[in-house]
C-alpha cells in the first residue's frame, strides 16, 4: 500500500517510472517479489543478458499483447529487483493483488541469480531467455565468465523453461546440460573477415581451452567448437526470421523473441512494435542508439553508419549506471568512422573520448554542454552511454527518470 502511494506520489510530481516505489514495498515486505511473481495467471518470462534486454522483452510483451493477453512489464528498463517490484506496484490493489497473465521482465545479469531465487513458489510456467554476455563495467560485475558461472549455480535444478543463444559460448554451454531452446544464425554470409578487438570470451567454460571458430558475426559470437573436451556450438533451433529494426544485434533479439512465441505456443506478432526508449529511438530530428560497452558500441556504429550517418554525437559518461572505468573506449573500432562523417564528443569524460578518436585521425567537435550538441536542423545519430542517453531524452522530452 505504501509502495503504490509512494509511486502514485511520484507521478504527480511529473517524474517518470523509477524504483523508489519498488525499495520502499522491499524495506516492508522483503518477500513481495515471490507474492507478485506467484499472481501471474500464465507464467513469467525473464530475459537476462549484457545487450539487447529492453528491446527483446518488449518484443515479447509486444507479441503477447497482440494475443490478448495482459502483460505486466518494467518498460523503464529498470532492471533489479527493486525495478522489477516498481513495474507490478502500478498494476497491484491496493491490497496488492495483481490480475493479468503474464510478466515480463529484463533482468540485470548480476540480479538474475537473485531474482530466480523470488520464484521457487511460482506454479504458472517459467521462461528465462538468456541473450549474452558481453564485457560491461568491470568495476561493477568483474569478467564475463564470473557472471557466467553465478548463472551456472542459479539455474541448476531450476524447472525453469531455458531459450538460450547457441552462438555465444558462455551462454550456450549453460543450456547444453539442461532442455533448452536455442536460436543462433545460420547464414555464412554475415560472418565478419576477422574477429573483433571486442572479442570477451573465446574459452571453453567447460575445460578453459581456446575455442576454434568457424567464422563470428560479432565479438565471441558465432558458429565454434572446443578441440580439447569437443564441446560445441548446439544447432538452433529457431534461426530465420524478419526483424522489424535494423542491426544485426536486433535479429538476435528478433529471433530470442520469436524463441518464447514458439514455447508458448503463439503467434509471432511484432506489428505494433516501437523501438524501447533509447534504443533506436526517435525524438524529432535525432536517433538514439544506446552504446554502453565495446560490442554495443561497435554494433551501433555499424548500423548507423549502414542507415547513412551523416552526423554523429558520442557522448561518454562514467557515472555509477555506465561504470566508472571508461577505458572500455580503447576496444570500440571508431576506425570503421568514415571521414565525411562529422563527429561530436560531449559527456563528463568528452575530453577522454576525443583523445581516443584523435588516436584513429577523428577531429572531433568537442561540445562541453549536452543541450548545444542536440541544437541542429540535421538528422543526428546519438550514442550515448546510458545515464547519457537519459538526459538526452530528458533534454528533448522533458520527462525525467528517477
């Protein structure tokens, strides 16, 4: 009760979603997340991984939603438990009670081991979709293969329903031992001519031997083999689709999202589907392409510079959402920048950024206030980090997260 007094406070305010409503129903009832969770009529869909979270479960919601069915879903992106329990509070009675059929929710890949915890008493049916895991503040999470492993330990004895992505090594091998569905691409064609300075986890994690690719579609992912214990690259099970976004990194969202259709037995229905704030995102003139760590990155600059990029704005943060390591940026490939594109830096770290795109013959324009940076009359592409591309969308809607 507090909970939903505390969020409808807030919006009366004029702020947007956030997680304060969730901490304060957690401080009173610690267990609140198992009682939401145990509401749903049909089950629970979690989807966890490093790229791609928002996107993928809004496709998801997007899909259920076109069936009929009532969906529950943390569109804010906040993505811990206390996020979670903010996106029931709003739907919940007075006397919490919750009435719809599904929920639907990204997960950060540090909480999910917790969040799976919540959901021992769920009865309805269990989906967690597991996308990647990419190098994303180090100073918050430490190497991939550590989240890996918490993944490995969370889900064993799990009844949960696994959907898993074939194509990245460290993900697939969680589901190799459990009964999984698995998407991956299976066209040659998109391999790259050689692998990425963003390349994250190209070890076994079953005997910590160098895998051997056949070819990669980008960073550690792609179609491999281990040569020692032989462990190897499982065959997708859904692996075509048409992806309503560009980028190939939507595709794997496309196909994990279509992965859950076909699970559950329905119809893959992505026609009302708008792109998730801030990712690929318009708000007038200007596109924004979330761009939190090197695959991100270099994935968003591939299909900006493919849609035409004339103009680009880099914004770098290292506020505790972004991670406060940056040199991150040493393994983006701005050399891949044409020179006729025209580059702008800005952000708390602008100075960082420029130094490491001189370093590539980038002259950027530096611009130390974010608000003069967006003041054009030309299609602008964004890249911002994440608290970056929340005060864009502050800047240009209004509308504040808290």
């Amino acid at each position: 009760m507090i909970g939903k007094f505390a969020y409808l406070l807030l919006r009366s305010l004029g702020f947007g979603a956030g997680t304060w409503p969730g901490e304060i129903a957690i401080r009173i009832n610690p267990h609140i997340l198992s009682s939401f969770a145990s509401q749903f009529r049909k089950g629970i869909i979690l989807v966890a991984g490093t790229n791609g979270k928002t996107t993928t479960a809004l496709m998801i919601k997007t899909i259920l939603e076109a069936q009929g069915l009532s969906v529950v879903h943390n569109a804010s992106g906040a993505n811990l438990v206390n996020g979670i329990v903010s996106a029931c509070i709003p739907t919940a009675s007075w006397k919490g009670v919750i009435n719809a059929d599904y929920g639907v929710f990204e997960v950060d890949e540090n909480s999910l081991p917790i969040v799976i915890k919540f959901l021992k008493s769920v009865k309805s049916k269990v989906v967690i979709v597991l996308l990647n895991l990419f190098r994303d503040q180090l100073d918050r999470y430490g190497e991939v293969d550590v989240i890996a492993q918490k993944w490995e330990r969370a889900l064993r004895g799990s009844n949960a329903i696994i959907i898993a992505n074939a194509d990245d090594p460290l993900v697939a091998h969680l589901g190799l031992h459990a009964k999984t569905t698995f998407f991956g691409i299976n066209d040659k064609t998109k391999f790259l001519p050689k692998m990425e300075h963003a390349t994250d986890s190209i070890f076994c994690l079953h005997c910590g031997a160098r895998l051997a690719y056949e070819g990669v579609y980008f960073s550690h992912l792609g179609i491999w083999k281990c040569p020692k214990c032989g462990e190897k690259r499982p065959k997708p099970d859904i692996f075509r689709v048409k992806s309503p976004l560009p980028g190939l990194y939507n595709y794997y969202n496309t196909l994990a999202a279509m992965s859950v259709a076909k699970t559950l037995g329905i119809t893959m229905d992505l026609a009302g589907l708008h792109p998730a704030f801030g990712r690929q995102e318009e708000i007038g003139n200007v596109k924004i392409f979330l761009s939190k760590n090197p695959v991100g990155f270099n994935q968003s600059l591939r299909t900006v510079l493919e849609l035409g990029a004339k103009q680009l704005l880099l914004i770098l943060n290292d506020r505790i959402p972004d991670g406060r390591d940056v040199s991150w940026i040493w393994d983006v490939d701005f050399e891949m920048i044409p020179k006729h594109v025209s580059v702008i830096v800005s952000g708390d770290r602008v100075f960082d950024l420029a130094l490491r795109l001189k370093y590539v013959g980038i002259q950027a324009t530096i611009s130390k206030r974010l608000g003069d940076a967006l003041e054009t009359d030309k299609t602008l592409y964004v890249l911002p980090t994440y608290s970056a591309m929340l005060e864009v969308r502050k800047i240009l809607s209004g509308n504040k997260i808290l």
